[in-house]
C-alpha cells in the first residue's frame, strides 16, 4: 500500500477511534487499552497481532512482571530509531521509571495515536515530553 493510501486511511482511522473510553484489557469500541488500541488499529490494515500472552492480565501487571509487555513487543516487526519514525509504526514509553508501560502509532512523522488511563483515545504531537519518556518503535509492515 502506498505512502498516501495509508496516510489517508489513518485519517479516517483516526476519526473511528478518537475519544473512546479507556478501559483496562478493553478490546472494543466501547473501550480500550494501549494494546486494545494496538491491535484494532493494525487489524484495520490487515494486521494480526495477539491480544495477549495468555495469562491474566492484572492493572497492576507492571508490578509482577516488569518486562512483561516489552517482551511482547519485541516479538514483532523490525527496530525503528525515533529520528525514522513513520505513520504506522509502533512507538513504545516508559511511563514508570524503567519499565515499558505504554504504546502508539504514529499517524504520520510527528503525531501519534494513544489512549492512558483515565482517558480517552487521543493524538499527541511527539513532543520533548514523549521522546524523554521514548523507548523504542517497531516497524511491522
């Protein structure tokens, strides 16, 4: 699919998802996580990833398994620095000291689609707040 074609289906993606509600191991349009979000997003596009690894997913996972949602992501797609970040690809926070507690997609160089708790999906400009907090991307297509 080309440059364009995705770009202009992010848009409408985009508007789709914008101001759903958060909710924890949500995989709908009445609410979702990051990852909730991850997947809908990526099966828009014909992408297939897993909604989990199978175990039970606590709100405070973090704290039993630091590791646990970095060692999912790094199953997938390819490293991308953050100076050759592109719409689509998977952009991954460290929001707890040290530990990868967040993810989006950015819908073009500069912005990224997301949703955190207690709110709803939003976009952020990759802004100094976010590349401090950056912890790496993947490319999956």
């Amino acid at each position: 699919m080309k440059k364009e074609r995705i770009e202009k289906k992010m848009r409408e993606i985009v508007k789709k998802y914008r101001n759903i509600p958060y909710k924890h191991n949500g995989r709908s349009l009445t609410g979702l996580d990051c990852l909730g979000l991850t997947i809908a997003i990526y099966k828009e596009f014909g992408i297939k990833l897993p909604s989990n690894d199978g175990a039970y997913v606590s709100e405070e996972w973090y704290k039993e398994d630091p590791d646990r949602y970095l060692n999912g992501l790094l199953k997938i797609g390819k490293p991308i620095g953050s100076e050759d970040l592109q719409v689509l690809d998977l952009v991954y926070f460290e929001l707890l000291d040290g530990i990868v507690t967040h993810s989006g997609i950015m819908i073009n160089d500069h912005e990224f689609i997301h949703i955190l708790q207690k709110r709803d999906v939003e976009v952020s400009r990759f802004n100094r707040f976010w590349r401090k907090k950056y912890a790496g991307a993947r490319r999956l297509i």
